[in-house]
C-alpha cells in the first residue's frame, strides 16, 4: 500500500519560515511529479508547487519568489522551504504524488498525504 507521510508544519509568525516534507513509500519504482497543494478555511484546494522527475517546477503565482520545491527521487521525498510567510499561507499543506508506478503495476495511480497544518500569526 502507498503511503505519503507528510511533517514540518506549524505555527509560524508573520515573515517566518518552515520546511514541509513528505516522504512516500510503498513498493514504488517511479513518480512522475511529486508537489504540495494547499486548502484553506472555506477554500478549494489549490496548487503550491510541483516539481517533475526531470526537476521542472511549477509554482503558483502567491507563492514564487519566496517558497522553493525539492525532491530527492531516489528517496522518493519532497519538501516545500517556505520563506516570507504571510496570514494568507495559513491552510492544511497536501502532499501529492501525481502518476505513481508500483514494481510491477500495470496502472500509475495518484496518491494524497493526510495533510499538515501550517498557521501564519502573530
């Protein structure tokens, strides 16, 4: 069974910083893009970042300039270095694994961690 186990969240000032990671595991030999999604109170679910396994990014507009995506694929992990952090971060941080093959599967799938909450005040 795939699992993505995510930590790092917290509560955090105003200009601040905290670095998710997520760590997936589960008999895996490939995933194509791994990236964070955020969902705020009363919001939809919306992109952060994501990152390829060819390390191409992609970044919401809110967040470039001052989060950065990594990943480790031989460790199957990514992290999400905030920096700069603003009242309008606060939300619950998903990490994603987006066409994710299994040794031996036929079939990628796409998985979801169980979320991390991440608050901005002072």
């Amino acid at each position: 069974q795939v699992q993505l186990v995510e930590s790092g969240g917290g509560l955090v000032q105003p200009g601040g910083s905290l670095r998710l990671s997520c760590a997936a595991s589960g008999n895996i030999f490939r995933i194509n893009t791994m990236g964070w999604y955020r969902q705020a109170p009363g919001k939809q679910r919306e992109l952060v970042a994501t990152m390829s396994s060819s390390n191409s990014t992609n970044y919401a507009d809110s967040v470039k300039g001052r989060f950065t995506i990594s990943r480790d694929n031989a460790k199957n992990t990514v992290h999400l270095q905030m920096n700069s952090l603003k009242p309008d971060d606060t939300a619950v941080y998903y990490c994603n694994a987006d066409r994710l093959w299994r040794v031996g599967s036929l079939r990628p799938l796409d998985a979801w961690g169980q979320g991390t909450l991440v608050t901005v005040s002072s």
